[in-house]
C-alpha cells in the first residue's frame, strides 16, 4: 500500500439515528442529506414507520413528516434489530405520545443494559414494563404524554442514556432536569446537544446537571457528516502501511469525538494533518507504544487494539470498562483474538495492554457478531497474511460496503 487514497466514508451512524429522532418529533418536513444506509439506520427508519411516521428516502436524501404530538398510530410493535440507538431512543419518543407500544431486539440487543433509562423515564411518570428480563428489552411503553421534571441518571455504562432523555426534553410539557452521576463517551452528549440546537432546540448543563426547556423542535435540512469512527479503520491503516489516506468531510469543525482517535496515531508516529473540511493520515514507517485513556472514544479501542502489535513499544488503553457491554465483550474479543495470532496481552477490568513480540500469524478472526471486530481487524490483515472471520458480513450493521471499499484501499 503506498500512494494517497482518498476515501469516501459513509455518513454518521451516531448522527443518523439523533437526526431521525429530531426529524420525527418535529414540526414540519425534514429532509436528511447523506445519511448512513446500514441495517442499524434502516432498523432506525423502520421502527417510525412502524410508529405511524413518514419517512421517504431517495439514494442520496431521506424526508421525515415531522409528528411533534408523537407516533400517528395508537398502538405498535417495534423490532430494534440490533440497533442500541433505536433500541434507546425509539421508546423515549414514543413515550411523548399517546397509546401502547411493544419494543423488541435480536438477541444481542436484548443482552445489553437498559436499566439506567429505564429508571429515569419511570421517575418521570412513563409507564413502562419489562417483559421478560427487568433493565432488557422487550419491553411495553403506555405512552400518555411526559410531563417533565427533575431526575437522576446513572450514564456510566453508556451515553445513549442521557441522549435519549436530553432528545425527549423538549417533547415534555415542563422541560427536563437531569443530573448525571457517571459519564461516558462524553462527547456523544456534545452531538446530541448540537444537534437539538440545529432542530431549534436548546439544552445547557449546569455542571452536572442538564436543562432542557419544552417547546419542541423546528423542521430543517440537515447533512449527515461521514463516520468518525469508521474512518478509524481507513486512518490506522494508512498509519500502519505508510500509506497516505485523506478522508473529506471530517474536519476540525466535526462534531464526532472520535475523530480524536488521530490524534492518538500522532503520537504514535504518524503524520496528521486536520483541515477545516478534511483530515489525513500520511504513515511515517514508525509506530511507537502509547498509553491512552479512551474513556471518550471507546468505539475506536478495537482500532487501536488492532494495531497495537506492530509498535515499537507496549500499548496500553485504559479506562474502557463500556467497551465490554457493547455488541460483544469488545476488550475480550480483541484480547482473544490478538492471543489467536501469537501476540502477548494482559487485560483487566477496565484495560487491555498488547505487547510488541514476534510477528502476528494469521488466524480466523471469532467476531462474535460485531461490526467492530470486523473493521478494526481487516486493519491487522493488510500486514499480517491469512486473517479470515467466521462472520464477515455483520459489517452490515454500520458499513455494508466496507470489505469493498477496504480493498479498493488495498488495490
């Protein structure tokens, strides 16, 4: 791989998923230029319809009927697929409205936790039931409105939490105080926020205490920016072939925290030039260990993790306890794996430490069904030969095009 590569990166999924939400409890038509088309953003469309709302998608553009009294149907059932956002999300809004409505997720979504949510929506007066297993889905919301108030959240094991209620607030009659605990992924917040702002909404923390006023959200066009985390995969890549890759789009006025993984691939050696509309990665042929706290941009771990055998010196993540309730046990997986290849790591609760020693081998990668996994290990297999996985295309969840795009990379 040598040569400069310019990649087209598929829109946010993160931006996505807030965009259909704004788009559907607000007033008027908006339309979505470039959003994300995966099976969590089509989960995400699908489960508005679902709901009674609108949503018309051309290739390049998706239109939403806005809907600020709630879902247009009295009563549906709602599948997540394995979608965390519309698994989050969805019964907030569908809370603001009025009638029964029944949420369910594969069996990889009904594993993880939504206990914290949960809680706050039923400190808020929302009815709702837990089927089967308490803080999982499925579960049933007997929506009749939300009147608003004051609530405690612990956001520790994920920021969708928070996000879900911070988007619901203006949908209240009163608005929405929420003090918050513990806080992860911080940064996702500061998108959830600027997009509220951009659908004419306002939320403002109070150190560590958000507000957010009722009053609802105004119709806009709004243009999806590529995905932070899946450049990760194109940004490591070029760091590690001495390859050159510019990814237009993202830049230093992106709202995605994890475009900071860059910066963590600047101190490792590499070249990092962030533009206003645009950033490259240009390798130096030097990789050097790194400890990192990745408390921030915990999607992009499995990025480094991946890597991290071809540094000069021991890498160590830290602070990425989250990691281990997302789609898999990530810090395990990676561990795992990395072990399947030859290559020395030690793991504890909240951190992984990988070891520079002999070269990697080549292994079939277990995936257990993880997006992730996948990309962050399709990195690895540009310098080591004979890297396979028992589930290639789960990369259908975020990027349906990746392994095509990743050769073109190769190529």
């Amino acid at each position: 791989m040598r040569g400069m590569a310019l990649v087209d990166i598929p829109g946010s999924k993160s931006l996505t998923a807030r965009a259909l939400f704004l788009a559907a409890a607000a007033d008027g038509v908006t339309t979505l230029q470039r959003p994300l088309r995966s099976d969590d953003t089509e989960g995400f469309a699908e489960g508005l319809t679902r709901l009674g709302y609108r949503v018309g998608r051309t290739p390049d553009a998706w239109q939403i009927d806005g809907r600020p009294q709630g879902p247009a149907l009295a009563e549906a059932d709602v599948y997540c697929r394995d979608g965390a956002t519309t698994a989050r999300f969805l019964p907030a809004l569908a809370a603001a409205g009025h009638g029964v409505y029944r949420f369910d997720a594969s069996p990889q979504m009904r594993r993880r936790p939504l206990l914290p949510l949960t809680r706050a929506l039923r400190d808020l007066g929302v009815d709702l039931r837990h089927e089967e297993a308490e803080g999982h889905h499925p579960l049933t919301v007997r929506a009749a409105g939300v009147e608003g108030g004051a609530v405690v959240l612990d956001a520790g094991q994920s920021s969708q939490y928070l996000t879900a209620l911070l988007l619901l607030g203006p949908l209240t009659r009163t608005g929405l105080r929420v003090t918050v605990t513990d806080l992860v992924s911080a940064p996702y917040v500061d998108i959830t926020i600027a997009m509220m702002r951009a659908f004419g909404a306002e939320a403002i923390r109070e150190g560590d205490t958000y507000v957010v006023a009722p009053g609802g959200y105004r119709a806009t066009t709004y243009a999806i920016e590529p995905d932070a985390s899946t450049a990760s995969y194109f940004f490591a890549a070029a760091a590690l072939t001495g390859r050159e890759v510019t990814v237009p789009g993202l830049g230093a006025d992106a709202l995605q925290g994890d475009l900071g993984f860059v910066e963590v691939l600047r101190r490792m050696g590499a070249r990092v030039e962030v533009g206003a509309d645009r950033t490259t990665v240009a390798g130096t042929g030097e990789l050097r260990g790194v400890t990192v706290n990745m408390r921030d941009i915990s999607d992009t771990m499995p990025t480094l993790a991946a890597i991290a055998p071809f540094a000069s010196g021991p890498v160590r993540i830290e602070d990425v306890a989250n990691t281990r309730v997302k789609e898999c046990d990530r810090l395990e997986a990676c561990a795992e794996n990395l072990r399947r290849m030859g290559v020395r790591v030690a793991t504890g609760p909240d951190w992984i430490e990988i070891s520079p020693g002999a070269a990697p081998v080549g292994a079939d990668v277990k995936t257990f069904g993880d997006h992730r996994i996948v990309m962050s290990f399709a990195v690895t297999g540009l310098r080591v030969p004979g890297i396979s996985f028992d589930d290639p295309g789960c990369v259908r969840k975020t990027f349906p095009g990746f392994h095509e795009a990743f050769a073109r990379l190769q190529a």
